[in-house]
C-alpha cells in the first residue's frame, strides 16, 4: 500500500479555475455502485466531455480537481439508471488493484463527497434548503449559517505484539473467515492512543504499551480515515467480547491464519510484521 502521495498527479478543487476543454474523468455513482468502462476484461472510469454523450442524466455534481490535467467530476444517478452500453456499474472495493491506484483512490473520495452532497441537501438544524459554497468543499444555510463540510471518521487499527507473536482476531460481522487486527473508532474526547488502549481492553481483554504510529489510509467504507499502529502487550488474558469479536489468538509467521486482502492497512502492518520477524530470525 506503500505509494507517492496522490497529489503528485491531483489538483483539488470545489470549481473550476478556468476553461478546460480536455476529457473529463466521471466517477458515476447509482446506488453506491461506481460506473467502470469494461473493455477486454479491463475497467476504466468514463472519460467524455458530458455524460450527455452517454445518455446519462445525473442528479447533482461536484468538481473534485484535475488529475493529469484531466478534470474530474463526481456524479449521482438515480436507482434505476442501466449503464451505457459496453459500461455497467461496481462495488468499489473489489476494484481495488483493477483500476490504476490514483484512480481508485480519487473514486473513494468521489464517493464520499457524493453521499455527503446527497445527505446534506438540507440543514441538519433547522430543515432549511442549503446552498453549496463555491469557495471550499462546505454547505450553508441560508436560515441559521450552520455550515457542513464533508466529515470523516477516524478509526484505529492496531497490531498487538508479544515477543515474536501477533494478536490477530475474527470480526463476527465480517465477510469470510479471515484473521486481521484490532481496530475501532475513536470516541469524542479521545486521543488516539486512548482509543488504541480502550479497544484491545473491550475487545479481547488486553493492555498495551509503547503505541506507535505506523501509517494511514483513507477508507470509504463508509467514510472513513485508517489510523495504523503498533503496540507492545502489556498484560491480561485473551478475552473475546463474544460480540464484535468472536475469536483472537497469538500467531507467529509458521502458523498464520487466512489474512485480510492486500488493499487494506490491516494487511500492510501484518506485512511488516511477517517481515521484520524473518528478517530477525
């Protein structure tokens, strides 16, 4: 998961500067599910001037920047949309490592911006029509003021380590069967370490100690930021919550179980353990 920063290639933007007559990238959405060109078993976004040209007429837009020199818009259609021909519509998660990682990466927050824009029509205070500012990526009452931007979610997620051994644990709400490690959202008044120590103890029983930072990841399932760390045990037994999690064990890289895909944080950290422990052996 380890990339240049997105913004090597991405100019953000809430309007357009000036008159771009290049193609445009459309990150189109119809219930949640994103809009992909299919051509020899290979996906692409469409990449056209309007989607008039494809006899698709959206709900709304927003102008998320340039990539490339290209601009690009993020768009909702209605349920019932079918897709142009040679085009249908995906979950974005399996299109992980399909489509090109900027791409994909811009697709998750063309995501989040389309259900923020979708869910904020009106104020949350007083139920008054908003308006879109044209000045940054926010909604404002004409009534109250209240202004709402695009808000995320920070969630930790943390690898517990006990000698050569890491904590890994099944999520019973997770598709699969798979093994990964311990994460949660952090609560109001929280720090992020608070929130790393409060989840492992609700969890699966344990105490941690010497919590690093490890890296980050945007996660738009829902709208949400990774915040990755690793931590040393401290003390306890493991025991389950018997809710969100329904197993957890400590498993050194002879006997790891089912892990989670390549795309996540949660595998990347798994991957540095895996690492750093054969090349200690």
């Amino acid at each position: 998961m380890s990339r240049d920063s997105i913004y090597k290639y991405y100019r953000p933007a809430v309007m357009p500067e000036q008159q771009n007559d290049n193609q445009a990238f459309w990150f189109v959405f119809c219930s949640n599910k994103l809009l992909v060109t299919v051509k020899s078993d290979k996906y692409n976004i469409p990449c056209t001037s309007n989607l008039k040209e494809i006899n698709l007429a959206p709900i709304r837009t927003q102008f998320l920047g340039t990539i490339k020199g290209h601009p690009c818009y993020s768009a909702e259609v209605s349920f019932e949309t079918v897709a142009p021909e040679g085009m249908t519509f995906k979950e974005l998660r399996p299109l992980f490592e399909v489509l090109d990682e900027d791409i994909f990466l811009l697709a998750g927050k063309a995501l989040q911006i389309v259900n923020w824009d979708q869910t904020n029509q009106y104020c949350g205070r007083c139920g008054n029509k908003t308006e879109t500012l044209q000045t940054e990526r926010a909604k404002k009452c004409p009534n109250c003021g209240l202004l709402s931007y695009p808000r995320i979610s920070p969630v930790t997620i943390t690898a517990v380590l006990k000698n050569n051994s890491i904590l890994l644990a099944r999520n019973a709400t997770r598709r699969g069967k798979f093994y990964s490690i311990i994460a949660g959202f952090v609560e109001p008044g929280e720090t992020l370490e608070e929130c790393v120590q409060r989840e492992i103890l609700e969890e699966v029983g344990l105490k941690v100690k010497n919590i690093k930072y490890f890296n980050s990841q945007p996660w738009p399932f829902p709208q949400s930021l990774m915040i990755g760390f690793t931590a040393e045990y401290e003390s306890g037994e493991i025991l389950v919550d018997g809710n969100e999690i329904v197993e957890a064990g400590w498993y050194d890289v002879q006997n790891l179980p089912d892990l989670p895909g390549k795309m996540s944080i949660a595998r990347e950290i798994i991957d540095w353990f895996i690492h750093k422990s054969r090349t200690n052996f």
